[in-house]
C-alpha cells in the first residue's frame, strides 16, 4: 500500500499491490504480481477492520477525510490473505504564496512582497542564485523585503491543521549601470582630469588604460578613488562592480590629447618685444547653421535641428525647426513651428473611423491625437478614465487616460516601444485649457523617463496670453519625476507685433508671443544659443524669420539668412482669355458679372478648375470645351460672393451636370451616363426664384455631396429649400424618401418710423457657425424698399439694400438624421446694416461683418 500510511494531503491517491511469493528452492522465493484479487474498504481514523464491507480495487482513489484503509487478498478455493491496515491523517494542502515582482533583472535596490489569500504564515529565506531551497532555516514574512544584491527569494506558505505549500522561488538578478565617464568628449588638452560618476552607493568603480583600438579585456583593472590625469592618447575603461551584482557593462571613451593652450611656466626673464602692424583679419568665423531643404506633398519644406549635448545614456530630446510653405502664422514667423515636446490634443471625429463627423466641441464626441496621430481605443469607452489607446498607424505605443475627458484633472500615461513612459498633463501647468473653458484642450508631455525609471526629461510650461501656454524649458538626465537634469534647453520669447485671438467650441486662445532665442545650458553654464530675428511682411504684415544665428560661448558664426517674396501686393488690370498657337484670345468681353464667367468645377479631371465653355491646362493655354458646360454660379448675397454649385455625385473626382427634363431632376456624368430622379423640378433658368439646386455640399458628413433644391410656390411669392441627402448609391443619389424641408422663404414686411420697409427672408449657405465641422445655414433679411412719403394716391417707396440676420439654422446631423437647430439673433445689426459672413480672425470660423457700418461680430463657435 502505497503512501504507508501518515500524514497526507487532499490530493493524495492510494495504491495497492497485489504482491505474492512462490518457492523455488529450499531457502529462495520469487515474486508473483495479480495472483488473485484485492479487496479494500475505508473505515474511521484508527477503526478496527473487522466491520465494514469489502470493496474490489480496481484503480487508485483518494480518501475525503483521515481514514484507516483494510486490505486483503482473495483467490477461489484458497484462503484469503491476513488483513493489512495504514492509518493516513489526511490534511489540506495550502496553495502557494505570490510574489511581487516575480523576480527579473534590476539595476538598482529593489524590494519585493508575498502575499498569500488563505491566511497563512508566508515562510521565506534567500539563497544564493541557482541553489536550492531546502525546507529550513525559514524566516517570518511580515512586511515588504528590499533586496541590495542578486538573491534567490524562497519561500512558501504554512499554517495549523493544513500541509504547507509548495516551496517556490524567484530569481533576482542585479546588474550594474554603467558608469558616466567626464568629460564625454575625445579631444582633451593634457593634463585634463578624467572623472567617474555613477547613481548607486553599492558600486565600486574600476578602472584602465589601453592603446587606442585595444580590448577592455586585456590588462589588469585598478580601482578607481580619485580623477585620472591623462598627458598621452589611450583609450579609457570603466565599469561598475559590487558584490552580489552582476558587473556594469564597459564604457569606453578614446581620449586624444591637445596640446595646451597656455605656455609653460618658465623663470627666465623675456627681452620687451618690438610693436608690429596690426593687420585687420583676412577672415571672419566660418560655419554654417545645419539644414536640409525638401519637398512634401508640394510643400516646400526646410529642418533645422538643434544640436544638444549628450544626455544620459542616450536620452535626450529631439528639437528642431521646421518650415513648411503650406503652414500658417506660427511660433517662428510664417511657416515655422517648434517641435520639441509631445501633445495629446482634441481633433475631429470623422465618418470614417467614427462613423459621424464632428470638429472638437468639448463633448463625449470629441476625439484625441498623440502628436497628430488618431487614437484609436483598444479597452474600454472612448473618453473615459481607464482606457487605452494605439495610434491608428500603429506606432506600437499605449496610451492609457485617467480621468474622464471633460474632467479638470484629468491626465494620460503613454508607454513607448524602446520602454520610455511619457506622462501628460499630470499637473495645471502642463495642461491646455482655452479661456472661458475649466477642461483642457491639449494635455502637454510634463516628463518622460526610460526602462530604469532613474533617467528623466521634464518639461516646463508658462501662460503668456489667454489659452496661451508655451514651452520653456526642458530638463534632462535627471534622477526621479520631482528632481530635473543639469541639461537644459530654455526657450526666450518675445511680445509679437501680429497678435491674434481666435476662438474653438467657445474657447479663446491667443498667439502673443514669438520665438526669440534656444539656450542650450549645461551645468549652469550657457554653451549654445541660437537667436531669432524678424521682420514684417510688406504683403501681410505678418511676422517672418530674417537671420538666425548660431553661438557658442558667446561666439557666433555667420547668420544664415532667409529671403521672402514679401513685396506689397500690388494689382495689375489683364484680359481673360487663353492661348493657343502662341496667340492670345481674349474671352467675356461682354461679360458684367463675375459669377457668370468664374472659373469652377473640374469636368476633365485634369486638376484645375473650368471655365463655362472651355478648358485651359495649368498654363493657361487652351486645350479643349466641355460637352456640357457647366453654368451654376449665382451671386450670394450673404458673402457677397459667388456660390457655385459644384457637384461630383459619384465620386470619380470629375464635376457631373444638372438638368431638368420632363420637370424631374436630372444628372449628366462626366462619364456621359444621364441618372434621372423622381424630385420634381420645372421652370429651369438662371435667377433665384425658379427651381434649381441652390446648394451642393455634405451636409451629413459622411463624405457625399447633399443638395438644397429650392422650388417656388404660391404664385412665386414663397420658396421652399428641401435637401434632398445622397443615398450613398450611385446609380440612384436622390430620392424623395431622404428628403428634409429646410425652411421657406417669403415676402417680410417691418414697421418703421416712415411706416415700413419690404423684401425677403433668405435661406443662405454660411459656412461652419458653430466650429463641429458640418456647415449651416442663415435666415437673413433681405431689405429692398422703404417706405418714404404718403402721398393721396398712395405710398412713395424707394429702393434700399439692408440685409440683416435674423436666425441661424445649426447643423447637428448625422449621416442618419437630419439635425439643425434655429438660434434666433438678437440685436445684431438688425437695422441700416449691410451684414455679411466672413472669417475675419482666421480661426476657421464664419464671423459676422457689417460692411455699411464698417462693424464686426467675432464668431466664438459652440453656436
């Protein structure tokens, strides 16, 4: 019977073996296995086995509590063998304690913790690395245990009436960081003193010297205690040893000695020397600031990086310059942005990663970006504390937000693939809040460290002006998240000439200051600057970037200086026509109105805009006409310009052509196919007041162009605008089943002090009013007459042109329901105004101008 018997645990099974002997000589016996049958019964803890009833055995079986358990053996037509009896005392086995961290390799103290859920007493001891762990000389675990040295931690877990656990282990490796040779540079003058440095009080630093190109491994190591003086080349090596760590890896730093910039000392006295002619230097200092031109996407493009010293193993920010002819006003002049810190910003939601569109508003819509990038969340909600995010084009980097996003404290930890952590937005000072807003818009990188959470770059922010907030310093090699590096870049600004204030979802932000100098600091000490100056654009009196210099202890090298095509805009009166066969054919010259010759649509997909009834290539020069031209510009009132309805229905990237025919809508493609809709159309022409397509544009935004059909009614007095939403179905774009009646427009009358003005409300395409990125609508008032005298055959009138704002029609739809909410205006140039839509500030947002009046209204966007 196998255990015999004793103590035993739960998961124990018992085993009987049928084991008899035969004779086969006078003193020799041999065995014999399965000589009849075993029998077995379980009985009581120390029960007599004479009661009780036998059972047959057949496989191994476990006991459920402590128990005596009998056994014999049968055979027909003999006697059964003498019963046998073990008594097994069964206990419960405990499961093994956890341990955190479950061993790895470190590079500095580390402490561990045991815990175990059964209540138990955790036993543990340390043992060196790859010895076993025998069951004594245990110690009591009752609080967390820092290792200084590579140990193997054993330990188990034990407790009254139950059996111990099993004894597991784990395995703690100590490495060494290497050591921090100085001065990190190769050409040194004799005599300079070199020095070791490391973070670790265990350490013992070890030195030696060997040829230029020499192995480490060859020579003996001498211990390092005070500076090294170095008067011949030779190449330097160090590393870090302490025992019970595994030794640093070797750094290495090839030293080449300079003679000294200062003579000897010498006791003789020097005969007075002869002046001698002054010559003016042949030449100045020479150099040039590092910069490499090129080409994306079109854009003209310019890089310039900032050269900084060597951080800490390796870390320490990247910042540069960088130019692009396609980028606005920025923190360097036009064209110029700064990249030296990392942000996770509000953007847009869009049709196709969200399946509705939406620019920022400061809601649970809004969307984030790393430096750009679209988050894309991989657990839990979009938006909310605890979830985590990868960049759509995967960068193999995890965001994780803690905090909800519309929350005042709220800030993301990202964790990149060569193991730096980057925190954002941890403090108010590195968080993005616009004015008139409590949550942030942008959270700012505020530190980052690497694997050994013992090297750091910190970040500095200062609010200059309203949703304002600029980097201005950066810290790096630093040793904890509180406690900032000796190296350090500094960013100066200066008060800009071109202020701006600009508005998003409600928020005010400004742009008040400019880039002046980068400082580059180390040690307390300034060894690099480059310094900033500007000028103004004749052509728009923006800022741009004249001359950047370059420094060095306080000596400069020649400015690199940058030239603009910045003249005053100036206006030269040439006819409109084409070339062809090197003659010019002037065109229109019958012509009064601009939105009857304006060039628009794109029907040959060549790229460039058309004109009613021909083509022209980039260079002007004739190259064709249009089977149908295209003829569907009518002035617009409320921008006072041309509205051109450009429709491309089937997005091949050509513009298609409108009709009517048989009083239905029809559609001719550039392809030549006609698509004929069941939306009813007639008295085709060219003014406003018959029925047309008044507006194409994606209303919706799921990426498909949306039309505003506008049909009169009521013997012409009243017109009614319909949008009619693309079905996304390109044999069949419109039905009458995704209709939505927009509004009516009609004859309006209004008291006045003379007794009344007349004309018409107005429906008006006005761009995006409230920053969510879907364009709306206006109702205006479209004031023509006005009431002069009252004569005895009737009312003098004569003709005025006022047109005011009465509403809004904001757009909140999506690509399944058609949303727009009216926003009525109060005291806004409601009379003797001339009130147009334009964005005045360059915020992106439709701005209210009174052109009569010469007021404006600045648009604040979230309606």
């Amino acid at each position: 019977m196998t255990p015999s018997g004793g103590t035993i645990s739960s998961s124990s099974k018992i085993t009987l073996n049928n084991t008899q002997y035969e004779k086969t000589g006078f003193y020799s016996h041999q065995r014999i296995y399965n000589v009849g049958v075993v029998e077995y019964k379980t009985l009581n803890y120390q029960q007599s086995c004479d009661v009780g009833l036998w059972r047959t055995y057949i496989v191994p079986f476990k006991l459920n509590g402590s128990s005596r358990v009998c056994s014999r053996v049968i055979l027909a037509g003999q006697s059964s063998s003498s019963v046998s009896y073990k008594d097994f005392n069964l206990k419960f086995k405990l499961t093994s304690p956890a341990i955190s961290p479950n061993g790895g390799n470190y590079s500095t103290n580390t402490p561990f913790s045991i815990s175990n859920p059964q209540s138990a007493v955790i036993k543990y001891k340390m043992v060196s690395v790859g010895a076993a762990c025998s069951d004594s000389s245990w110690l009591n675990y009752t609080s967390a245990v820092t290792l200084t040295n590579s140990q193997r931690v054993c330990y188990k877990a034990t407790k009254s009436g139950r059996m111990d656990s099993n004894i597991s282990y784990a395995d703690f490796n100590f490495k060494l960081e290497k050591p921090s040779i100085s001065p990190a540079v190769n050409e040194i003058i004799a005599g300079t003193s070199i020095t070791l440095s490391i973070n670790n009080s265990n350490a013992n630093l070890q030195y030696k010297l060997v040829p230029h190109g020499a192995s480490c491994t060859s020579g003996a190591w001498l211990d390092y205690s005070t500076s090294i003086v170095l008067d011949s080349d030779a190449r330097f090596c160090a590393k870090a040893t302490a025992l019970g760590w595994t030794d640093s890896d070797i750094v290495v730093n090839d030293y080449r000695i300079q003679q000294s910039e200062y003579a000897d000392i010498s006791n003789n006295s020097l005969a007075d020397s002869a002046f001698s002619s002054v010559d003016v230097p042949t030449v100045d200092n020479i150099g040039a600031i590092k910069g490499q031109a090129g080409v994306s996407g079109g854009a003209a493009t310019y890089h310039i990086p900032i050269q900084l010293p060597t951080g800490r193993a390796g870390m320490q920010p990247e910042v540069s310059l960088n130019y692009s002819s396609r980028n606005g006003n920025g923190i360097a002049g036009v064209g110029w942005s700064l990249s030296a810190g990392s942000s996770i910003t509000r953007c847009a939601a869009t049709y196709a990663q969200d399946g509705f569109t939406q620019n920022p508003q400061y809601n649970s819509n809004d969307r984030l970006c790393l430096d750009g990038q679209r988050l894309i969340a991989t657990s839990g909600s979009y938006g909310n504390s605890g979830t985590q995010y990868r960049t759509e084009i995967d960068s193999f980097v995890r965001v994780t937000q803690s905090g909800a996003l519309n929350g005042t404290s709220t800030w993301f930890k990202a964790e990149y693939k060569n193991s730096r952590v980057a925190y954002f937005g941890k403090t108010t000072d590195s968080r993005l809040v616009h004015g008139g807003k409590s949550a942030a818009y942008s959270w700012l990188i505020e530190y980052q460290h690497d694997a050994t959470a013992k090297n750091y770059i910190h970040y500095e922010y200062e609010e200059f002006g309203v949703g304002e907030t600029l980097l201005t310093d950066i810290y790096y090699s630093g040793n904890s998240s509180s406690l900032v590096g000796h190296q350090r870049v500094s960013f100066i600004y200066n008060d800009r000439a071109d202020k701006r204030q600009m508005y998003i979802a409600g928020g005010k932000y400004s742009t008040t200051q400019i880039l002046k100098h980068i400082n580059l600091i180390s040690n307390s000490n300034e060894v690099k600057a480059y310094n900033f100056n500007y000028i103004t654009s004749s052509a728009s009196s923006r800022s741009l970037l004249d001359r950047l210099a370059h420094c060095f202890n306080g000596i400069c090298i020649n400015d690199t200086t940058f030239r603009w095509q910045d003249e005053a805009v100036q206006f030269d009166i040439e006819p409109l026509g084409y070339v062809k066969n090197n003659l010019f054919y002037q065109q229109y010259e019958d012509k009064r109105y601009l939105n009857s010759v304006i060039p628009h649509g794109d029907t040959n997909g060549d790229g460039v805009r058309d004109f009613g009834d021909f083509y022209i290539n980039a260079e002007g020069e004739y190259i064709g006409k249009p089977s149908s031209p295209l003829d569907s510009c009518r002035m617009q009132q409320s921008t006072l310009g041309a509205n051109c309805v450009d429709l491309d229905i089937d997005l091949d990237g050509k513009s298609d052509y409108w009709f009517i025919n048989n009083e239905l809508l029809n559609f001719k493609l550039a392809s030549g196919e006609v698509i004929t809709t069941q939306i009813p159309l007639s008295t085709p022409g060219l003014s406003d007041g018959n029925d047309i397509i008044k507006f194409a544009n994606d209303l919706n935004g799921d990426g498909w162009t949306d039309i505003v059909v506008s049909a009169p009614f009521g013997n012409g007095q009243q017109t009614k605008l319909i949008i009619y939403f693309h079905t996304q179905n390109r044999s069949q774009p419109y039905t009458i089943n995704d209709a939505y009646d927009l509004g009516t427009e009609a004859f309006i009358k209004k008291n006045i002090t003379a007794g009344e003005k007349q004309g018409k409300s107005q429906i008006s395409l006005v761009g995006d009013i409230d920053g969510n990125g879907l364009p709306d609508f206006a109702i205006l008032n479209n004031w023509t007459t006005r009431d002069v005298n009252t004569h005895a055959s009737g009312i003098l009138s004569t003709a005025i042109a006022e047109l005011t704002i009465h509403s809004l029609l904001l757009n909140m739809s999506s690509a399944s329901t058609a949303i727009f909410t009216s926003n009525t205006m109060q005291g806004m140039f409601q009379d003797d105004a001339y009130t147009v839509f334009g964005d005045i500030n360059g915020d992106g947002l439709s701005d209210l101008l009174d052109v009569r009046n010469a007021k404006i209204r600045i648009n604040e966007g979230g309606g």
